[in-house]
C-alpha cells in the first residue's frame, strides 16, 4: 500500500518535478512553508494541487513500501520456532536424524543456527520442496521471533 512521502512541485505544463521535499518511506515532512516558481515568485503556505502563475502545482509524493530484509541469519531456536508454527518440524527433524553421520545432522542438532544458502537452510528448503521465495520467506518471519 502506498504512503505519503513527501511533496513534488510539478510543472504543469510538462508534468516534470521542479521540486520536491521528503522521500524517505516512512517519513512525511510537513508542506513546505513556500514554494519557488520557475518565473520567480515565492508563494508562501501554497496549497496541494493548485496551479500557481499557470506554471506549476505541488502535489502528494506516494512510495511503496521497501521490499523486505531477508535476514542471512537466524537462530537455530528461531528456525526450529517456526517450523513449529509452519508444522513442518517433524518432517525437517525425520530427515535430518535419518542420517546422523551427515553434515545436515550436525548442523541442526549441534548448530547455532542457520545461515541463508548454506547447508542448513539448503537442507531445509529441499526437504520441504520449498521455492527460494518460501525459504526467503521463512527466514524473514523466523527472524522476528524473540526467544
């Protein structure tokens, strides 16, 4: 959904950005206390999406949310967490005590955690057949788990 970022001065004749205040997701300035035409008036507390001098108008700048963080780490006791919610501890613990001479055993039954495109986060993704979007997924949801 997209947010109010801050504020453009658009020529009205071209649609191109004269000005603008803010940018920052997140963050929305006040309007500008003024505003400088191209033909060299000040305008003091203008308006949104009035034209002034038949030149320019200031409008509402939108943004969309960043794209999340994937986090390259997360605890092992976050990882195993939410597979719990996810249900999917059991299938992930069978496959790895299926063979305790492995490297995928080790790494989550003494590791620290799991490290994206690493053997564990490898392990985990294919045995669950999960795409590199549910893993980045899990990852993200697993690091906001506090333990």
């Amino acid at each position: 959904m997209s947010e109010i970022v801050g504020y453009k001065l658009i020529d009205n004749n071209d649609g191109s950005i004269v000005g603008q205040w803010g940018g920052i997701y997140g963050q929305c300035p006040g309007v500008p206390d003024y505003i400088d035409c191209p033909n060299g008036d000040r305008v003091f507390c203008p308006q949104l999406d009035f034209v002034y001098g038949g030149e320019v108008k200031l409008v509402r700048w939108y943004m969309d949310p960043p794209p999340p963080v994937i986090p390259s780490f997360i605890t092992l006791a976050q990882a195993r967490r939410q597979l719990r919610v996810l249900n999917q501890f059991s299938q992930v613990d069978t496959a790895a005590n299926s063979d305790p001479t492995s490297a995928a055993s080790d790494a989550w039954n003494y590791g620290n955690g799991v490290t994206r495109n690493e053997i564990l986060a490898v392990f985990i993704q294919v045995t669950l057949s999960w795409s590199d979007a549910q893993m980045d997924t899990f990852m993200i949801e697993a690091a906001t788990i506090k333990l």
